[in-house]
C-alpha cells in the first residue's frame, strides 16, 4: 500500500496508512498509542479505565514521544466523561473516538470546537444515528470483536456490506482483523479503513500484564465468548471467572446478581494486573491466530507485507480469470 495515497481514512486523520490501533481499556496507554502513530497509523490513548488527570499524563506523554497525530476513545457511559473531553480539549487532542452510547450527545460539542469525530457502531441502525449526528467516520465493529460488544452478534462480514452502502461518511472496518489478509478482506467488502485491537494487545507496548498477554497467545478457536449481555455485552477468555459466570446463569441470575459476581475492577484485575484466574480477560476470536508479543513497528510492517501479497495475488487470480474467458 503506498504510503501516499487518496485514502478517506488516511486523509481524514492525516496518517500514512489506513489503520487505527483501538483504544482499549487497560491496554491503549501513550506507548501504544505513540507508537502506532509513528508506525504511520492512528494511535488511541484508551480513556475508559483513566481517571481524568491520568487521561492528561497519558497525553502530555503521547504528545512527547510523537509528532504524528494521534487520538482518544472514550466510552461515553463513563461517569466522568464531561472531565474527560475537557482534558481532551485542554490538551488540544484533535481526534476522539466515541462508543457505548448515544452520538447525539457531544458530536456537536466536539466538532464545533474543531475536533474529528468518529463514532463505533455494532449495527446499521446506529450507524445511520451516528451519521445523523453528524459524526466524520463511522467504526463498524462485527461481534467477533474483543471487550464491549454488539447484543445482536453481526459479523464483521455481514455487518460491513450491509453498512456501507447506507452511509456517506468513511467507514472504519473491526471485529476479527489483525492480518494484512484481513484488512483486504474488509476493504473489499467496502471499508474505507481498519481498526485493530487485540493483535495490539499482544504487543511490546501494550500496557497490558505479561500474564495476559501470553495468555493471549495460548488462546485457540474456541476459547472466547461473548457473555454479560443483561449488562453490556463482553467477549472473555474463558477462564475460572467466565466459569463462575456461567455457572451463575443457570440460576437465572437477575442483573443485580450479575452485578454482584463481576463486582469493580474485575477488567483492571485481568488485564493490567495479570490475574488469568478471576480477573475478566477481554480479547477477540482473532487471539486464535496471535502466536508471538512484537513491536508495534513489526507488527504493522507484517500486516502491510501482507496486504500487498494478498492485492498480488488477488490480482493474479483475476488475471488467470480473464485468460479462461
């Protein structure tokens, strides 16, 4: 993929390459996200386990270790969320992703005060109330997708062709890439870009815990599942946690008893503290396939390797096609 090129997302954010590394929570402080902008993609500081001043640090410090644009995903049923975009707006951070909740409720106020707005979606129905709202991207993330997650269990690759004809706006591709194959996959389904997250994860910027990490990397087809849907839908690696919550539903839990069983900071216990035990591990289906911890540089590299293999090859079947006729 050349590096200068007329694409919607790389021209939206200013980067070399159409990727955005997710902003996840435990995992997407200012190493990751710095590192990913100087890889020449989308760098996301994740706000959604930062109290407000740690937001800032995290930052400041991404301001120091790049040039390069970078962003914030903020999850907007967080109780802070009015501190936290006016740290962003403070900090002059010029792209914000938003996500679980309503669009309509500070796109405006965003971009009215100058700021790239885009919005992640599980749904065409929300992707058409994001457009509405006037958001600048739309991220479509299929239910294959690690952490926070759609109630009706899209694919990403029903979820994108069913989308992308509905909007005008570039449209960001989630859920199951994390491979150079996989971007062209999501592209040629009409995404204008990717966002990637657990491949990201197990990288050597991560500010996940080594334990997850290598978890991460044992985990095969199979070992994810998408559970907690009476709350906020979540994809976890099974472990004695995920098995204690599946025991609990075959007493027909109420929410509260839900509530009571994950109690607080069971996500901060797993991912950033390295409890595999009791701690919620949150990762996507796409782990099966993440077999080493790399560089963020390296990893982008191999996904951009990739990517031009595939175009090479699609490119040859096409032609050999052609001969046939």
């Amino acid at each position: 993929m050349s590096s200068t090129n007329t694409n919607k997302v790389s021209q939206l954010f200013g980067i070399q390459y159409p990727i955005v590394q997710a902003g996840m929570v435990w995992n997407s402080g200012w190493k990751l996200a710095s590192a990913a902008s100087n890889a020449g993609i989308l760098g996301l500081i994740g706000a959604g386990s930062m109290y407000p001043e740690v937001l800032r640090t995290h930052i400041q410090n991404c301001k120091k270790a790049t040039s390069k644009p970078f962003g914030v995903n903020i999850p907007m049923l967080y109780p802070n969320i009015e501190e936290l975009l006016q740290i962003v707006l403070e900090e002059g951070v010029k792209i914000v992703f938003t996500s679980a909740g309503n669009p309509m409720t500070w796109t405006s106020w965003l971009k009215e005060r100058g700021i790239t707005v885009v919005h992640v979606v599980s749904s065409l129905r929300f992707a058409l109330k994001a457009q509405d709202a006037g958001v600048d991207a739309i991220v479509a993330e299929g239910f294959e997708a690690g952490g926070h997650n759609g109630r009706d269990e899209t694919t990403t690759l029903t979820l994108i062709p069913m989308v992308r004809p509905q909007i005008s706006v570039p449209l960001i591709a989630a859920g199951g890439i994390a491979t150079g194959n996989g971007m062209m996959a999501a592209m040629a389904l009409g995404a204008d870009g990717v966002q990637i997250g657990s491949r990201f994860v197990a990288s050597k910027e991560s500010s996940a815990h080594d334990a997850f990490k290598n978890a991460v990397l044992l985990a095969k087809e199979g070992d994810t599942q998408l559970t907690l849907k009476e709350l906020a839908p979540v994809r976890l690696l099974k472990n004695k946690f995920y098995q204690d919550l599946q025991q609990l539903y075959k007493t027909s839990p109420t929410p509260e008893d839900l509530k009571i069983l994950l109690g607080r900071a069971r996500a901060k216990r797993g991912m950033f503290e390295g409890d595999l035990e009791e701690g919620e591990l949150e990762i996507g289906q796409i782990s099966g396939l993440i077999d080493d911890i790399a560089s963020v540089s390296a990893i982008v590299e191999s996904i951009l390797n990739e990517f031009k293999a595939c175009q090479t090859r699609l490119a040859s079947i096409t032609l050999n096609h052609q001969n046939d006729q």
